[in-house]
C-alpha cells in the first residue's frame, strides 16, 4: 500500500503557476533549481519512477541531491520531495551523482555515484528505499570504491544488468593512456561489488569510430527488440537476464574541458552479449553503432529495460546558444532561477542493423485540439504543439539518416521550425525528409524533439521572445498535421 507521501504536487499544477514563458509544461521539473542527468529510472509497484540530478537551492551545478518524480501512465506526473542528499561528513558530502535503482530481493535500492570532496574519486555508494521509494535511508555504505588499478585515473556512474540470471555492474572510466573504459564487477551482494577489471575500452576498432571519448559516462547496456532477425529473443524478461538478442550499449561522451557542452555528444554500439567460457564473465561484442541522439542539446540518458520494450529519457540542458540559436546567459539563467529538462520517455530498437527511437505511445495522450490538417507550406504551431509532418512525393528528398542539425540551411528542400518576430527569423531545426518518412515534432516551451521514423531524435532547446512565435516551414510534397498539446483529463 503506497503511503500518503506518494501523493505529492502534480506537475501540471506547478507548470500552471509558472510565470517563465520559456517553462516546459509536458516534461516534468521541478518549478525552481538545477536538474541534470536522469537517474534510477524504474518501474515499482505500478509507477515509473524517474530520479534525476538536482540542486534545489540554485539554477547553477552545486552539491548534488536526487530529485524525484513519478507517474502511473507516463501521462500524469507527481514531483516528491527530494530523495537523497548529500551527507556531511559522508562519501557522498559533495554529491549524490548519476546512479540507478534496483530492487535487491524486495527492496528498492539506489546505487550512485557518490563524491567526497571536489577533484575527489567517486566510490559506488548504497541507499534503501521504502516499498514507494517516497522515503531513503542514507547510511554511507561503500559497494566500490576506486580500483587498485594503475591504468584507472576516472570512474563514476555505475549502471546494473544481469546476464543468464547473474547480476553484473559496470562503471564508465578513463585511462591513463587517454581511452575510454568500462569496468565490470560481480554484484552478488548488493553491498559488495567485485571488481573484475576493464571489460571495454574506447582502442575496440567499433567503439573507437563510434563512441570516441576520453571517459564514457553514464554507460547504459539493454536488450532491445530488433525487427532485423539478429534478435530471437528480445522481447522476454524485463530484467534484460536472457543470453540471447540484441544488446544496446550506450555512453555519453566525455571530454576534458567539456564544461557541460559535450561537442561529443552521445553515442551507441549495438551487439552481442555472451558468456566467456573460462572466466564465465559475460563479453560484450559490438558490431555496429552511432550518434544516439542528432542535437547539441543532449546528454546524460538513462534507459530502463521492462517487460516488453526498452525505455530512455535524456537530459536538455540550457546554454549560451549552440549552432547559432539563442540561448540564455547564466546571468539570465539565474533570474530564471530554473534549468534543465528531461525528455520525453523515449521506446528503443533496433531497425536493419541501427538504433531507432521513437516518443512512447503513451505521449499521444497530450493531443489536444487540431489546429491544421494536411497543410502545406508555412504553418503557424502554438507555444505547446506536436507537428506530424509527412513526405510523398519530389521536392522532399535528402539523406534522412543524415539530416537533423540545427541551424543547418535547407532551402525549399527542409522541413525547418522557425522562431519568428520582431524583423528576426531563427532557424532552430532544419532536416530533409524523404518520401514515405514522417518527423513528429513536439514543441514545449523552449524544449524541442523531433522523431524520424526508423532514426534517431534530435533534441533542441531555444527561447522565444517577446513577440515570435513558432512557425513550420514545408518543402514541395511534405503536409503536416498540427494540434496543440493539453493535459488529458484526470481519470475518475
């Protein structure tokens, strides 16, 4: 039985009060503070829980908690208060950083990233939630801490799996030799993980094209259904724990200097999972890859493996302005006194060999009132909108796979969303489409995803002005479908 405290603000209700314009009304957030990457996603008892970084004290990145929200249908979003903080005088006094929830025989159990001083190693740090994780116990127990490993100068974010019914953890590293890695460790006790030394690095032909870095972070890997025939098996277990399929391993790509711009980006391999026949370890055998994710604007996904489908959020954040769109100051982002949002919950699978992405179908719900149909040309959207554009004949052809960057010029022959007003005309996406392909463009506030059916999102922020709106330029042969994005009405 969830406790009262499960029943906390709805977001709706906070986005509503709102007084920021720029304020997304259809991701969940928190109404003041600093959110980051999207932590502990997992689906307990009949709820999607969604943690991510928080500082609720500024709209800058400074002492760490965990923020919490949950929903029931993806749909319907509650914010709770904050879930963990940093301890004084504990492994985690400067922070409570990227790490996942599990349940450990019954009891939901956080695993993070926990960082001493600043400049300091972070060690794996353990949490117990209650049965509606509305309550954490922080008691400062290490699972890991840094290796006894020479080669190992970073590590941090820890994510778990299991693998033919064992469960296994994996930790993104960097090298003294300037790779990219990935340390493995038997979880057999939640409490004491088992270091078994580097497991990947970015010197693997495969990953040194595709995911290119000088630490991984965040490391994800899931089983994802694949309609190429690679996987026979994709669909069982919501623990990812069957031996055979598709595997999907994904990073955000570090750089020194990245100063939360991350040029690199995010990227994925996808591939095969077995079992070493001496060590029994699992290896991990990739054989394909590329960018998870076409904007400047995201990073940091988490992805949560259920029962039938693999699901990711991403983290938005705010900057000065990337690929020639406005941004915001951080004297502005002060005033604001927000920044950050996450993305909609995305489905993943493989297509023909490549990572597809798509909104889950539960955001369809957010359709409201239809405000163009089959139109052609420029097309005004409202502030809060989801545009389905279409292709079906010349004048719409172009690389699909390879458009999608902001700010890029198309001419007659893109799909472009524009801010317009005030003598100013800002392009803030510009994409070909090809016969037969759709794009579903969603704009919230100053948040914008696109969806290329069979591709990967691009994920955009900017900031309209006092007297622009959002327009939609078509090439020959694209039409769109418009409708304004509400909240659904509440059950009962």
């Amino acid at each position: 039985m969830p406790s009262p405290d499960l029943a906390a603000m709805r977001f709706d209700d906070v986005a509503a009060a709102h007084t920021d314009p720029a304020f997304p009304h259809f991701h969940p957030r928190p109404a003041q503070g600093w959110i980051n990457d999207p932590n502990g996603i997992s689906h307990i008892n009949g709820r999607y829980h969604v943690f991510f970084q928080y500082n609720p004290d500024s709209a800058r990145h400074h002492r760490i908690a965990w923020g919490h929200v949950s929903s029931a249908d993806l749909v319907r979003w509650e914010e709770h208060p904050v879930a963990l903080r940093p301890q004084y005088g504990g492994p985690d006094e400067y922070g409570c950083w990227t790490g996942v929830v599990t349940d450990d025989g019954g009891v939901p159990t956080a695993a993070y990233s926990g960082v001493r001083g600043d400049g300091g190693h972070s060690q794996v740090v353990i949490a117990r939630g209650s049965e509606d994780l509305a309550h954490w116990e922080q008691t400062g127990h290490v699972a890991a801490s840094m290796p006894a490993d020479g080669q190992v100068t970073a590590v941090r974010d820890p994510f778990i799996f299991r693998f033919n019914g064992k469960r296994y953890a994996m930790q993104g590293a960097g090298l003294a030799d300037g790779h990219a890695a990935l340390l493995l460790y038997t979880v057999e006790d939640m409490s004491d993980w088992k270091y078994q030394g580097i497991w990947l690095t970015s010197e693997n032909p495969v990953a040194a094209e595709f995911t290119p870095a000088e630490i991984w972070e965040c490391p994800q890997l899931v089983r994802v259904p694949d309609s190429s025939g690679d996987s026979s098996d994709s669909r069982e277990s919501g623990d990812s724990s069957g031996d055979t399929g598709t595997w999907l391993m994904m990073f955000s790509l570090w750089l020194s200097g990245d100063a939360h711009e991350h040029a690199n980006g995010v990227g994925h391999l996808v591939g095969s999972l077995t079992e070493d026949p001496e060590s029994g370890l699992p290896v991990f055998s990739p054989r394909g890859g590329g960018k998870s994710d076409l904007g400047r604007d995201f990073y940091a996904p988490q992805i949560v493996a259920l029962e039938d489908r693999a699901l990711l959020w991403g983290w938005a954040n705010e900057g000065p302005g990337r690929d020639g769109r406005r941004g915001r100051s951080q004297d502005e982002i002060d005033v604001a006194g927000w920044a950050g949002v996450l993305t909609f919950p995305r489905e993943l699978s493989v297509v023909d060999g490549a990572l597809a992405v798509s909104p889950a179908p539960e955001i369809d719900a957010y359709r409201g009132a239809q405000t163009a149909s089959q139109a052609g040309g420029t097309v005004v959207l409202p502030p809060f909108a989801e545009a389905l554009v279409t292709a079906s004949g010349a004048g719409s052809a172009g690389d699909a796979r390879d458009a999608g960057d902001a700010g890029a010029g198309g001419g007659d022959t893109a799909v472009e969303v524009l801010l317009v007003g005030n003598g100013s005309r800002q392009t803030v996406f510009s994409g070909s489409i090809a016969p037969g392909e759709e794009l579903r463009i969603f704009v919230d506030a100053s948040l914008v995803e696109v969806y290329r059916s069979g591709s990967v999102a691009t994920t955009l922020r900017a900031y309209p002005a006092a007297g622009e709106e959002w327009q939609l330029h078509l090439p020959s042969g694209a039409t769109a479908d418009v409708w304004e994005l509400e909240q659904p009405a509440a059950h009962g």
